[in-house]
C-alpha cells in the first residue's frame, strides 16, 4: 500500500486491523497456554514446575506493560 502511495488514513486503518488481529491471536494463545501447560502443572503437583510457569507468565506481562 505504501509502494503504490495509497492514502495514509487507509494504510493506518490496515495497520490498526493487523494488530487487533495479532492481539486475538494473543489472547488464544495464552488462554491455551493457561489450559495446558500452566493447569498441567498445578494438577502434577510440582512446586517448581508451577513457579516456572507463574514467572513466566508475570515475565510476559511485565514485557507488555513495558
């Protein structure tokens, strides 16, 4: 859009709809994340399995405040 010099407004309301999609892709993702690996272990038991996925979520939020 930008090599044919298309309308800025039109390429900024592309731009929005990528990443409103790339955000509900994001969504999907950690939902299934929180489904498998993060409840996988919580029901195994093990302390520092658990640890390890809780800071890696905090990890990422973190990175998305930043």
């Amino acid at each position: 859009m930008i090599e044919e010099e298309r309308y800025c407004i039109e390429v900024l309301h592309q731009i929005q709809a990528i990443k409103s999609a790339l955000i509900k892709v994001e969504d999907a993702i950690l939902k299934d994340h929180s489904v498998t690996c993060v409840e996988s272990a919580i029901a195994a038991g093990n302390e520092q399995e658990q640890r390890e996925k809780f800071i890696e979520l905090i990890d990422l939020l973190s990175k998305v405040r930043a």
